[in-house]
C-alpha cells in the first residue's frame, strides 16, 4: 500500500519524512483540497486526515476501545450508549456518529473523502467528516475504510436544522439510505421504509413507514409498521432544490406505481372494507404520491365486470381491499379480455380486508411479515413484482380461473356454509368447522391426476379421464355458458395436450379434497405448507378414512401445515387434475359443494342454496395450470 511504502522510506529518506510531516501538517488543519491537489495525492491526504483523526481520538475514545477488545461477542448496551455519547461530544465538531439500536451487534465502517469533495463542491461551505457505524455481528466484522464503495458514495449531504431548532448532519447515500445523528432512528432506506416527501416552506417533510416495537421505531423482529415523518430544514435554498432533486431521482428510480384502479368490497369480512380503505390504506397511498381511482363493488362478480372494460393503459396496477373472492373476479375479467395476453400483466395487489385472505396471507408470510393492512399496502407502494401461477377450470364450454384454491367435501362444506354465520367475522370458519366435525360427511367419487416429477407413486396408473361436459338436470346458469360461449377470442387455459400425459387415479370415499396454488387458504390455514406461487404445480390434499378425534388433531394442525403428515392425508403437487364429484355415503340423494376461491362453482342436490344458480354443474371438471401467467405486487 501507498501509505507503508512511504511510512517505509520515511525511515530511511530524511526528506520523505518532512514531506510526509508537511502532508500531515496539511491534512489536519485544511480539509479542502485545492483544484492542484491530483487523484493519488488527495487519495493520500484523504487517509491521512483520517488517520490523524483516529490518532487524537484514541485517548477519549479508550475506555470504548478497551471494551471493545475484551468482547467475543459484541452487544450494544446502555453502558456503551453512554460511552459512545461522550466520545461524540468531543469530537462533534468534526464528524457525526450514528450509533446502532440497542441490543444489536457493531460493524464499524468509516465512509470519508468523497462525503468531503461533495459537501464542499455543491455546498461550498466547510466539509462534514462522517464517520458511519452500522449494526452487524460483532467484532469478527469489522473494519476500516479508508475509501468508500460505490454504494456508500454520498449523492447529497448537508448540515440540516430539524423542527426542534437542532442541527445535525445528514447525507443521502447511493445505496439509498438517508443518515442522520438526531434522534431515536438514525436511518431510513429510501427503498425500504420511505413512501415518499413533501414541502412545507423551507421544511421538508420525508413520510416513513417503520418497524414499530415497544412503542420505538426501532430495527429487530417486525411486530408492526407506522406512519413516521422526519422533518429537516435544509442549509440554503438551493441545497433545498437539491434535496427535493435527489429524493424525487431516487425514488422514481425504484420503478413504484404512480396510478392504481382500487376495488373495495364494502361487504366482505366484517364488511369493514370501506372503513379499512378510508383509514388505513388511502393514507399510505397519499403518502406515496400515488394516483388512485376508487370503485366500491355493488354486487357478486362487479369487479369481473369492471376490469373486463377497463382501460388498464391509465393504470400501474389494481389493487383488491377485500378478501380472495374480488381478486378472483379481477383475474377472470382480465383473462376474458380479447387484450387478454397484455392485460393479465398488470401487477396485482391485494390488501386484507375479507374473512380468509388467504393470498395475502402468503405473500407476506413468504417474508416473515405479518398479514396486516400496513404490510401489504407497504408491498405494493414499493412495486415489486413476482408472477403466479393460473389454474383453469373446464366443464363443456365453460371456464373460471383460479388463483388461490379449489375445494371439495368437508373445506368447501365449511367455507360456503358458514355464510350463515357471516356476521361473526373470520371466526365463523372455526365455529362451523367444529359444526362439522360433530358430523363428518363423506362423498363418493374419484379424483385423476398428473403428478409432479418424484410423486409418480401416488394413485393408480389409469387412462385420461376424458374431456368434461355438463351434467344432465344440472343447475348451471345458462346466461353464464351462453357468456362463455361468446368469449371465443378470451384466454382458453395452458395449451397442454392433456390426453397423452400420465394419469392416475385415487377413489374415495373422501372425507376432503383440497387443491391449493399458494401456501394459506386463509390467515390461520395453511393448507398447503411446500405450494410456491409460480412452480407450474397445485398442490393437491387428500383427507380419507379418518376418524373423528384423530381428524380434529388434524384440523388443529392447520394453523402450521402439520395436518399434511397425518396418515390420513395424501398430499401431492400435480400438473393436471379431474375431478369426478358424488353423493354423500350416508345419504345418496344428498351431495356437495364445489368451491373455487371462496365461491361456490357447484352445488349438488340438498346443498346449502342449492337452488340458486351457479357457473358449473355438479359435475366432472378438469384443471390445468399456467405457470407464471399473473402478476402479483410482492414483498418480497
């Protein structure tokens, strides 16, 4: 290195050693560095300085140091606050120390020189020296940096008066993270944890959502997000312009959505979907500078009606306040497009506010998030996208595309049936599966598939079950067939020629039959535990022959997918499936309910609103899956 080479020839060359003094000499007292001063001497005196710096430091800084030393693994007490408090007294004329949370481990970096040439180039006023420390593992990670990586390259930095009349340093970082000295948190990433700023006069006001715990806006476990504002004045009013500059890059840089068409369901849940969009999501959204259109639905399938008309080149994205059933309908407006093929790109997003919302469920929990309305309106402001898989329903002519599960015997039985009980919330599906299981139903018929590569074993080889067809005295609706029947240039389903694939076959009787695209079927059920949201596979659950103590331990385990390691389950992925639906055991002139994404796509003779009409008839029905074909707003 340049530094040993001369410390080196210092020794040994009496005027390498005055030359190096005279830098030194140089770097301490002035830290601008005049136009003359080329790249390899500013790289040096920058290292210097800092050197110099740390050297004077030492004596105040011993009693830390000595602590630091005698630790095999660091944590950050309140002794160290103390401590690092009174270091930062000293020298908080030069430098600004950001220290970590408490209870978190210590990585020390020191970002300096071009925190320097920036500050003194755009603002033309003396330099701010910014020494960074940054949560980590312990000492085993840290280290020193005489130079700073791209990432960590300040894209603006200024000495800024916060509304408390205190000034602080405080720089924007390439990375995106905004540093400060000042309060409980130091630090927000701009990508992370920022909606988006306002002005205010010669304020600027940064709108935050941030990791909440005992009340703190602290980093660690995630127990919930809230709105936080930090507000700071800048020095001049052009480094004022430049902030507001930098901030708008930074954050257009991130590719958020600008404009979202907004579904909410007044009727879903509780049927506080209004409420929850008014008080807890439009917020988030007007904090994020986002453009919203609002469309309460008025009645089962308006959002299908909506979307299939919507002009989605006005749109980033469109967002369901609701449960999984208004999700369903926008993807089935979509596909039933003649545009169809570019219009199911269009990022989904969806915000829990219905009894199950099983997809939101597992998009968050597939980061460790909670499923809350912060968490999830936070997943679409930041514009991240992952795709999903597609499955198409078939019978005849007629078509519904599912996006979350379908369900046959005991799960659907629950699901339709507890709408008596709607009004007890998302606590009606546990009350009425303990309903049920005080009188287990099972049902004749059979279930063929195409496994999953390493699930070859399962069922029994069998032929193609053959192409499915309504049911004679069904009680499909004829205006839904007639509209499929019309929708000859709409989506068709995957092309797959189904015939020569390998099927097999399992035959009941079946107690439930459970055919998952994403892990939760609701926020306490995880049906499906190894679903992933684009493999190209369902995952499909079988429950037979059990017993009622035994089948209520499974139905306990639901909440964290252990009822799939029951030996009363099979469970299975697939790439197609049949099913060929019957009556009830113990009475044949009764039979049962098919559900798709919480609504009834059959119901069979002495069914719960059995004379009410529905897409499909209590009949066999056949399942491809499209990989990837959705898109889904993600946290992820």
């Amino acid at each position: 290195m340049e530094r040993e080479r001369i410390e080196k020839q210092k020794v040994e060359n009496p005027q390498e050693k005055k030359k190096v003094q005279n830098l030194r000499n140089f770097a301490e007292f002035s830290l601008r560095f005049d136009a003359y001063v080329n790249e390899p001497e500013a790289l040096f005196l920058r290292f210097v300085s800092a050197t110099v710096f740390l050297s004077k430091l030492a004596k105040k800084a011993k009693p830390f140091i000595k602590m630091l030393r005698n630790s095999k693994k660091f944590d950050w007490t309140k002794k160290c606050k103390v401590m690092f408090q009174a270091i930062k007294k000293d020298i908080a004329s030069l430098s600004t120390l950001i220290s970590p949370p408490l209870g978190s481990g210590l990585h020390l970096y020191m970002i300096t020189i071009k925190s320097l040439l920036l500050t003194y180039s755009i603002l033309s006023q003396n330099p701010v020296l910014f020494f960074i420390i940054e949560p980590g593992d312990g000492l085993g990670h840290r280290r020193l940096k005489p130079d700073m990586d791209n990432h960590q390259r300040p894209l603006m930095s200024d000495r800024v008066t916060t509304v408390d009349g205190i000034v602080t340093p405080l720089a924007l970082l390439a990375d995106g993270r905004l540093w400060w000295s000042e309060g409980i948190r130091s630090c927000l990433s701009v990508e992370k944890d920022v909606l988006g700023f306002v002005t205010s006069g010669p304020y600027i006001k940064i709108k935050s959502l941030v990791e909440t715990r005992d009340g703190c806006c602290i980093s660690g476990a995630p127990e919930k997000l809230v709105r936080n504002d930090v507000v700071f004045m800048p020095s001049s009013e052009e480094t004022h312009r430049l902030w507001c500059q930098k901030l708008s890059e930074f954050i257009d840089s991130l590719g958020r959505p600008k404009r979202l068409f907004v579904f909410v369901n007044p009727f879903g849940g509780k049927r506080s979907g209004a409420k929850i969009f008014n008080e807890q999501v439009k917020p988030l959204l007007e904090d994020a500078q986002i453009e919203i259109t609002v469309q309460e639905t008025k009645h089962q399938l308006h959002a299908k009606e909506v979307t299939h008309s919507l002009d989605i080149t006005k749109y980033d994205g469109i967002v369901c306040v609701s449960g999984d059933g208004i999700l369903a309908e926008v993807v089935n407006g979509l596909l039933q497009r003649e545009d169809w093929d570019t219009a199911i790109k269009i990022p989904l997003g969806v915000v829990p506010a219905g009894t199950g919302n099983g997809m939101a469920k597992s998009l968050l929990d597939s980061v460790g998030d909670p499923c809350a309305i912060a968490n999830a309106v936070h997943a679409i402001i930041r514009g991240k996208k992952q795709p999903l898989d597609v499955a198409t329903i078939v019978q005849g002519e007629t078509r519904f595309f599912s996006i979350l599960m379908l369900a046959w015997g005991l799960v659907a039985d629950i699901d339709i049936e507890s709408e008596k009980y709607r009004w007890l919330g998302s606590a009606r599906l546990g009350f009425y599966a303990l309903c049920r299981l005080l009188n287990v139903r099972q049902y004749i018929g059979s279930v063929s598939f195409v496994p999953a590569p390493g699930y070859e074993a399962f069922g029994e080889p069998t032929s193609y079950p053959g192409k499915c067809t309504t049911g004679k005295g069904s009680n499909s609706d004829p205006s839904e067939t007639e509209h499929a029947n019309k929708q000859r240039l709409c989506y068709l389903g995957p092309e797959i020629n189904v015939e020569n694939l390998n099927w097999r076959v399992i035959h009941g009787p079946f107690i439930s039959v459970w055919l998952h695209n994403v892990p939760w079927g609701a926020e306490e059920t995880m049906a499906a535990p190894d679903a992933k949201f684009s493999d190209g596979y369902l995952d499909l659950i079988i429950t037979k022959n059990c017993p009622k103590l035994p089948l209520l331990s499974l139905m306990s385990e639901l909440d964290n997918g252990g009822h799939v390691k029951s030996p009363y389950v099979t469970y299975l992925k697939v790439k197609a499936f049949s099913l060929q639906p019957g009556p009830r055991t113990e009475d044949k002139e009764k039979e049962g309910i098919i559900d798709a994404d919480g609504e009834v796509l059959a119901r069979g003779k002495g069914t719960y609103k059995c004379e009410e009409k529905t897409l499909m008839a209590y009949d066999k029905l056949q399942i491809t899956v499209d990989q990837g074909l959705a898109t889904l707003f993600t946290p992820a």
